[in-house]
C-alpha cells in the first residue's frame, strides 16, 4: 500500500489479540508475554528501532482481545 509517499506492508492473524495493558508497552524493551525463560521481549524494540529511527518509518498494531492483530509498518518511498 501506497501512501503520501510511504510504502506500507500489514500482516495479521486471527489469535487471541493483545490486550489493551500489553499493547501500550509493546514496543518497549523486555516486554514479553511468555514464560520466563522463553522470550527476551526485545523482537519487537528492535523492529522498531530499525523501522522507525534508521528508516525513519512507522509501525502500528491494532488488536481486539480474542479475535486478531494486526501489525503495519511503513518506511519513506526513495526517490
């Protein structure tokens, strides 16, 4: 998708969705929903990281508890 001069890409399934207390901090570094020992919660930090201070882009999620999430990230189109 093509916007203003920005290329997006979303992906998204139809899991069990993020909740609302989890979505706000799911940027941040060790954030992670799994057991401990499991996950470092750094996977989506680091994305964010590289889409948004080396590519200068964006990533959104939107999600509703029990029936998907949905994740877009859109990077400036080069000349």
């Amino acid at each position: 998708m093509a916007v203003q001069g920005r290329i997006g890409y979303g992906g998204g399934h139809n899991g069990i969705g993020i909740a609302e207390e989890v979505k706000d901090k799911l940027f941040q570094p060790f954030i992670t929903t799994k057991p401990t020992g499991e996950g470092t919660g750094l996977g989506l930090s680091i994305s964010y990281d590289i889409v948004t201070q080396q590519h200068g882009g964006s990533i959104t999620v939107d999600s509703k508890v029990g029936e998907f999430s949905e994740f877009t990230i859109r990077l400036p189109r080069k000349p």
